[in-house]
C-alpha cells in the first residue's frame, strides 16, 4: 500500500493545483469534480479507494486529450498526467499497485 491515500476532496485539491500549474486541462479536473458528485452518499466504498478513482478518471481523461485511449498503469505514479512526479513536489499522489488499482475500479460505483 501507498504512504499517502487520499479522500475526493483531497485528491480534487491537488488536481485543482494541477490544473492551476497547466499540468491538466480545464476539462479533465472537471471531470474528476463530476466523478466525485456521482458518489453514492451513503457508500460501503472508502475515501482513499473513491479518491484513487476519481484521480484515475482525471488521468484518462487527460490521456484522451494527448490523444491515448488506454493508461499504463504500470507506468504510475512515476508518470503522472504525462510528467515526472517529482516536478510537482514531495510526491503528493501515492498510488497502489497496478493490481490494487485495477480491483478499485472492478468494485467502484463509477465505474460501468
């Protein structure tokens, strides 16, 4: 596991200051900020794992914007939105493994 989990609100806090450094574009934090209006209030699923989701929706839609239609998850977080991770200070986003992302997103209410 990661050292540093996060809940949707933290997570859109860092996305919002990606966004503000031209990181991401304008349209992949609002997708996250959309992503995060469709929890279910009530929800079984936890904070860190919503907020990895939501974080994971902003990567995607991010990549489609580069014109990529998958994301390496192997890849993460050295690769983050498409720079090095470290640029964007302290390693602010602490990811699972590419198997425990994949097995959020299986159990995740926003996902189809």
């Amino acid at each position: 596991m990661p050292d540093k989990l996060f809940s949707p609100d933290q997570i859109l806090r860092q996305l919002k200051h990606f966004y503000h450094e031209g990181v991401i574009r304008a349209l992949d934090y609002q997708f996250a900020c959309f992503l995060a209006e469709q929890l279910p209030d009530q929800s079984d699923y936890d904070d860190d794992r919503a907020g990895t989701v939501i974080l994971l929706g902003a990567l995607v839609s991010h990549q489609l914007g580069a014109g990529h239609s998958c994301v390496n998850l192997s890849s993460l977080p050295e690769n983050l939105f498409g720079v090095v991770s470290s640029v964007h200070g302290q390693g602010l986003i602490a990811l699972p493994t590419s198997e425990t992302l994949i097995e959020y997103l299986k159990t995740s209410p926003l996902v189809c």
